[in-house]
C-alpha cells in the first residue's frame, strides 16, 4: 500500500451525540496532531516485504482481493473463520505465485499483487476463485467469498511497496465488486483481451463512476462457465443517491483517517472532524461517504453551509441538497424532519462552524430519525 502523506494532518476526528461548539473546538490552534498522514492497512498478517528486485516495473498489472463479509464470519466464528483465513491464503497464494504475481500488502483480509503480466493476472484470479470454490471450507463459515479487481499503469515500486493513483483505482474498482467476481479496467481489458484464458469471455458493465476517481471507469467482468456469472449491479456510486462533488484528483494518502472514520460511522450517528483549515477536512468527509454510501439506501448527501449567513437558511439548503421540494406555507423543519424520519440516509454538513446557533436542528435531525435498534 501506498505511504503517502500531506504535510498537514488531519488532527481529530470526534464520534459524538452532539455537535461541538466553538473556536478551541474547531481545531484551528490544535496543536497535538495525532495523525501521521501515512496509510496504516490492517494486516491478518505481517505483510510480506519484497526487495524491489522481485516487484515489477512499468507496465505493471494490479490485482486486489477481498473477503466478503468477514467482519461477520470473525464475529460469529472466530475459531473457524481463523482456519478459513488460512486455507484462504494458502489458495490465493498458490495461485498468484503460479503465475508470477507478488502480494506486496496484506490488507485487512485482503491481498495487493503485482504483476508484469496483464494476462497473467487474469489468468491467476479465475485460477484462485476456481481454487476458492474447489477449497475443503469449515463448514461454520462456508466457502469464503472473495471480490476481484483488476488494473494496469504505470508503476515503479520504492522501499517494496507502490504508491498513488494505480493503487486507488484498483481499490476503488475492486471494491464494487462482489464476492466471487473479477472486474477490470479498460486498461487492463485491452491488454490481455487477446489472450483470454480458455473458456474466458469478458463482459463489458459500461461505465461507473468508482468512488474517488473524478471521470467514469469502463469496467469489464471475466466470464468463465467456472465461475458464478450473474451478479447485481457493481456497487458503484452510481447506484446510490448521492450529491457527492466528482472530485478532479486523485486522493492522496489518508487511508489512516478514513478508516478511523468509517470505524467510526458504525458506532455513531454523529461524527465531527476537526482539523485546521485547509487540512482537507471536506475532502476527508467526502471520500469516508462515498466509501461507506452503499450502506445507505436511501443515499448520501452533502450539505455545504459555507455560503449560508443565517440559521434560518439552513434547512432551505438541506431541502435544496436532497432534492426535495418544501413547501413555504408550512413549517419547513417540520416537513423536512418528517421528510428525513423514515430514511436511511447519511448528510455530510461541510462549514457548520460558522452556524453553531443552528446546531439544534443536527440534534432535531437526529431524533427524528431515530429508529428501533439505534441508540
Ligand atoms: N488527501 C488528499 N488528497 C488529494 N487532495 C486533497 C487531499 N486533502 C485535501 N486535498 C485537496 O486540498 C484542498 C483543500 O482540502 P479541503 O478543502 O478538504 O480542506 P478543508 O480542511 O476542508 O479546508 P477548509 O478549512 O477551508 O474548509 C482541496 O483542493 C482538496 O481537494
Ligand atoms: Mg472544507
């Protein structure tokens, strides 16, 4: 994974039931900075550390997997979910060496492989999902099902790992699959259709726009008589209501402060981040959305309060950002907390430190939508 930083970090990121007030809490002065700007993937185990003589350069093909539904399979079977991890490692493992792939990171329960080859790389992921459905699974967590992204750019490692834009994109990309398939890019697609594996067909699933990535991705499916084949749409964000600004860079570094976040986001509704300014605070709350959106159903919408002057406009702009039509001959927060009671939807407030007074109505918001089972 890649160890890129910003000079500035990000410097709190506060789980909350209510929203913080003033100045000293705004983070302007904040001078104990946690953060290091660096990416801290969580590993199953130490990731392996190659010498750069072994990790390809230029033209380099990208394979990310992922396990499924394996905060799940640990909570509820953490003894056989151990044994699976294994025997799911052991799988991917023979099958990326056999064809000349080296995993460089180990990422939560998942692997980052490198490869020369495009075709290679094809050729090593229909073999390890061929080999996951094959494996003999503890019967407690059932096969493991593992999602498969696959693209190719310019690349040259340093200190034995990749960094940047290749790296996001074959995150993002993977990460909207499903378990069991193996999505590419057009990049990769055009670089190994001539040599598809036999029996291979691809399948092109048009255009997404993948979380981050500002212009839409062409995203292909390897189709093999081998492998399940039919599978919901890609869990682009194109498939969730959103509001979300299409960014126009790549996003650098933060993966640290992202998963905070989104660790976060499970346990709280509410959720601040504090950082001096221009530290990247919206850019941060705007990647942790998109990220987290698809558990969202009825969307994710961002809310910029910068140019608003007076509380009473705040509502307005909500209503504006979600699309919904409030009527002015009746009390529009009742409309709209009604409006907002019944949805699972999550609002991302850009500059509320200059509303404080209308903090009430995030409180409002939260109580009018609480629903059995939340705290
Ligand atoms: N991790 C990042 N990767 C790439 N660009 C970033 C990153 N963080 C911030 N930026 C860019 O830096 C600029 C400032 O970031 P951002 O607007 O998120 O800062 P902020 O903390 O919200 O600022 P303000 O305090 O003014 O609201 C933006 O152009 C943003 O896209
Ligand atoms: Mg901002």
């Amino acid at each position: 994974m890649p160890r890129v930083g910003l000079p500035v970090d990000i410097s709190r990121i506060l789980p909350h039931g209510s929203i913080v007030g003033a100045d000293g809490e705004t983070g302007r002065e904040n001078e104990d900075s946690q953060g290091t700007g660096a990416m801290s993937p969580v590993s199953h185990e130490p990731p392996q550390t190659p010498g750069e003589a072994e990790l390809p350069a230029g033209t380099v093909t990208f394979l990310f997997t992922d396990i499924v539904g394996s905060t799940r399979l640990w909570e509820n079977e953490p003894g056989a979910m151990a044994r699976s991890l294994v025997l799911h490692d052991e799988t991917l493992h023979a099958a990326f060496g056999h064809h000349g792939g080296v995993v460089f990171s180990a990422m939560g329960d998942g692997m980052a492989v490198a490869f020369c080859s495009a075709a290679g790389a094809a050729r090593a992921a229909l073999q390890a999902q061929r080999a996951l459905m094959a494996a003999p699974w503890p019967t407690q967590t059932g096969a493991l099902k593992v999602r498969m992204g696959l693209h190719t750019d310019e690349a040259v490692p340093r200190d034995g790992q990749y960094a940047g834009q290749p790296l996001n994109r074959c995150a993002r990309l993977m990460a909207a699959a499903h378990g069991g398939q193996i999505v590419m890019s057009d990049a990769t697609q055009a670089l190994m259709r001539s040599q598809l594996p036999d029996g291979a067909t691809l399948l092109d699933l048009g255009g997404h726009r993948l979380r981050d990535v500002a212009e839409r991705m062409r995203v292909f499916q390897i189709v093999h008589p081998d492998l399940l084949c039919a599978f919901p749409a890609l869990v682009s964000l194109d498939a969730i209501p959103n509001n979300l600004p299409i960014q126009l860079t790549e996003l650098v570094g933060r993966q640290a402060e992202l998963a905070e976040a989104e660790q976060l986001l499970t346990r709280t509704r509410l959720l601040t981040i504090l950082a001096p300014g221009g530290a990247g605070k919206t850019r941060l709350a705007i990647q942790a959305a998109a990220d987290i959106a698809a558990g969202f159903s009825d969307g994710v919408f961002f809310i910029s309060l910068a140019d608003i002057r007076s509380n009473l406009d705040i509502i307005q702009v909500i209503g504006e950002s979600l699309g919904l039509a409030l009527s002015s001959d009746e009390d529009v927060k009742a409309q709209l907390l009604t409006y907002l009671a019944g949805k699972c939807q999550l609002l991302v407030f850009d500059n509320f430190e200059h509303l404080l007074a209308g903090a009430p109505l995030v409180t409002g918001i939260l109580q009018a939508a609480r629903r059995s089972g939340w705290w």
